[in-house]
DNA sequence: CTCTCCTGAATTACTCGGACATATGGCTGA
DNA sequence: TCAGCCATATGTCCGAGTAATTCAGGAGAG
C-alpha cells in the first residue's frame, strides 16, 4: 500500500496516505472524543458556545461524519453538549456536566488543573472516605484485612515514590471501600481516588518530601481490624487531610 | 425489505412508512440507549455476556447500524458495555459502571428497584447530605438562606404528596448543595436525591402516612441560618433517617 | 514426539461517503 | 402581528471497504 503505482489513476501520489498514529489504541472516535472534551474541560469552548456544524467540523478533523457524530454522543452521555436539529451542538452549563465521571475527571486534570475543583474533590473525598473506613470497620472480613494487610506490605516494600509503591496505595484504599459492601461508595471513591492520585504523580515532580505515610496507613489497618469504627474514621480522616496538605503545598507553589 | 417486489414500482403504497412513535421527543438513537441501558440494569442481559453483533442487533431492532452504534457508544460512554473487534460488545461487570450517572440511576430505577441498591444509595446520601449541610451552614449567604425559605414556604403550601411540594423539597435540598460552593457535591448529591426522589413518588402510591416532614425541614434550615455547622449536620441526618425509614416500610411491604 | 512460535484466514467492529428525512428558527408576505 | 413557507443543521439510513484481533494449523526447535 505504499506506493502501489495505481488503482486507476496513476498520476496520483496519495498524499501520504495519514499514517494514523491516533495516539495510543484508541479508536478513533474516541480520540475525538477524548480531544474534544480536553478542549471542553480546558475552556476552549465555553459553557454556551455552538460548535461549528458536524460537516464543517468533521471536515476540520480530518474525521467522517459518523465517527464525529459518534464522538458527540459520548459527550451528550456526559451531559457537556447538548445537540438539537436546526439549533446545532452546544456546550452545556458547567452544572449538567457529569463531574464525577472517570473520564471528565481524567479531561479535567489532563492539562493544569483548576485549584479550586481540587479542592472541592478533597473536600468530598474527606467526607466520603472516612465514612466509608467507618463501614469497612463494622463490615470487614477476614480476606478484606489480609488484602489490606498485603497491601501495606507492598507499600513498604516499594515506597510512594514508585509508581507500585502507589498501586499499593490504591489496592489500600480500595479494600477498604470493597470491605463497604458498597458498590455507589465504591464506584464513587474509585472515580475520586483516580482522580486525586493523578495530582500526586504529579506532585512528586515537584521534588516534595516523602513524608511517610506507612504509619498513618497502619492506624487505618488497626482501627478497621479491630473493628472500631470511630477511630477507623478519624484515622482516616488524617490520613485524607495530609494529603490535602501535600497536594495544596505542591500546586499553591506555582 | 420485507416482500419488497420493486424499488421502482410507483404504485406501491409502501407498507405504512412505520410511523415511528419512538416513545417522547427521544431521537432513535437516544431511544435504543435507554432501551438497552434498561435491559442491562434489569439485568437481561448479565456481566459478560456479548451482544449479538451489529448487524444482527441492529437488524433486530430495526435500526440502521449507524443508530444502533451511536447508542452502543452512550453505553460504553457510562461504562456499561465495552465494544472490541473481533470480540463483539459484551457487557461489563458491574464494578465499571459509572452507577453515579443520572441515565444510569433512572434506568435502575425504572423497574423493580434493586433493595440493596437502595440501601447502598441511602447510605451515600447519609453521608453526603449531613456533611454539606454542615458546610453550608459555614458558607451560606443571604441568597442562599432566601432560596430555602422561600422553598419551605412552597413545601408548607402544597404538602408532600402532591408534585409541586415535592419540587419544593428538591430546590430547598439544592439550595442547601448550592451553598457548599462545591461543584462535585452539588453534581453527586442532584443525582442520588433524584433517584432517591423518583423512589418517593413510588412510595407515595403505597398509602403511606404523610408524616409531617416540614419540622424536621425547619431544623435544618434554623441551623443554617444560624450557621451552626454540627447542629445543621445532626439535623440533616435525621431527615435522611427518617426518609430512609420511610422508603424501607414501602419496600418492604411488597 | 512435544512444545513453541509464526503465519494466515476468518470474523467482528470501525470508518467512510453520500443520500434522504425530519425538525425548527427565521424570514416573508398577508 | 401572525400564519405559513424555507433554508439549514441535525438525524437516519445504506453499502462498501478497512483494520484489528482471535483462532487454527503448520513449521521448526528441543
């Protein structure tokens, strides 16, 4: 398919026939999908504006019609446009965006993320979470606290500083919402966490001090073992408030 | 495509063109999402099993493949199918749906309820709501203050059985979420009170006593105003308490 | 002889282009 | 001022062709 000479009309050299990086296995649809709800999220199309019309853009993208057409109905799925015949597609007020979908989380923290959403995200998951280690310590089994426990294990082993050192972290926290027999807790929390741990990559390169967490994780593990409850959750709302600190250091920086 | 005989024979009065009601205002595609979403949520069609393909799907539902693709993309969008080559779609487990989103709530909540979901919902609620009365109770400013009086007032009108005493209790409880200047809890918060909401009318039909809720309404309210974070917090819980009392005698007489 | 790796064929979703249908905001004429 | 037409943008359909991935079968190494 190189330059195979011709189909029918030899004198044609395809113009490079758009090697498709298309970033990374993503379909296409979705990579404009993905692009567009960047530029939604990161303010290049406000809340009100009417994107150009989907032959127009389509064409701009350099994409066809259903795969466009395909791309805007995720995004109606997410509740940022909304699309009607005759009046165009537009983006939809900030307040009927599905915030706390994965994927709008992920679009909103791709680029700079806006300090006070952060802080609105920390803000919730201080309520949610320790809450949710509350529950997990009245709840709990015994193969909850050995994945617990196999969790801090790893987390010593490798520190936060690695990137198993944080899956250690996440298997940690996700435990304890498993332990929740929670399934809105859990899909929340997961959703929040992902979310959050995306600025803390983010914020070790910003060559912070490794303060150890291991102790206060530890606390966490002990109140749920022994099944109370209140100090479950008041350890974890340490926990949570630390990393608040972390984080608020890390980006006030700049 | 039926007995088609001829394209091009003129005096074919061509079968009823299928006045197609498509339910309300939804458009085809929009119409297809919600059917399978709700299949999916009842649970025709369970956690790993695969659809048959598009053409066959499609073909089935009378759709053209494009429509039906666009409503396998919403699904995909709120993380309830997943769509590979060569694979088919099949759907996911139940951990990777975005259970938080409002389409996904409704369609949960069209049928029979799940009880444990409603449980687990109310649970979510009965940490989230206390906790943003209480920041309300910080934050609230005089618009805000107004807003609810002004719903408490409605709700004194017209009582809680009829519509517009229900209206008047979700804009009392968005304005309480509106006073926490944080976007994510208003977002989660609007989703899991209208489902939960959509429960209540459900209930009302059960010939449940219309326990006056407006003074427990009023507690909360008083401890705003007076921006008593911990009181406005305990009287909230109470509230939530007692819708979920509510809500578990109706379901569970059945 | 067995196991592994490679290659190709079949299947499925993905992408495309173009035609037609439908709805609606705005213009026009009474 | 208002009813009704009309231009326009989204919605729906179709059919052809592309791309990716699984699976089976065969060649080669141990």
């Amino acid at each position: 398919m190189r330059d195979d000479s011709a189909m029918d009309d030899p004198n044609q050299p395809p113009v490079e026939p758009t090697r498709k990086p298309r970033g990374t296995g993503r379909r296409l649809n979705g990579a404009v999908a993905h692009k567009l709800g960047l530029a939604i999220l990161a303010g290049e199309y406000a809340p009100g504006d009417t994107l150009s019309g989907e032959i127009a853009f389509a064409e701009e993208l350099e994409v066809s019609r259903s795969a466009y057409r395909e791309a805007v109905q995720v995004l109606m799925a997410k509740g940022l446009v909304e699309s009607r015949t005759k009046t165009g597609t537009r983006v939809l007020p900030r307040s009927r965006w599905n915030l706390l979908d994965p994927d709008v989380l992920a679009w909103a923290f791709a680029g700079e993320p806006d300090v006070d959403f952060v802080r609105n995200l920390f803000e919730l998951r201080a309520i949610v979470e320790p809450a949710a280690a509350g529950l997990a310590a009245e709840r709990r089994d015994k193969v909850d606290l050995k994945v617990m426990k196999d969790a801090l294990a790893e987390m010593r082993r490798h520190t936060l500083s690695s990137e198993l050192g944080r899956a250690a972290d996440r298997d940690f926290h996700t435990a304890i919402l498993q332990a929740t027999r929670n399934d809105a807790l859990l899909t929340l929390s997961a959703s929040i966490g992902a979310a959050v741990n995306w600025t803390t990559q983010f914020k070790q390169r910003g060559r912070t001090l490794p303060r150890n967490a291991l102790p206060d994780h530890l606390r966490v593990y002990e109140a749920i073992a022994a099944s109370d409850a209140s100090e479950a959750s008041q350890a974890m709302r340490v926990l949570v408030d630390l990393a608040l600190d972390d984080t608020r250091a890390a980006m006030g920086r700049r």
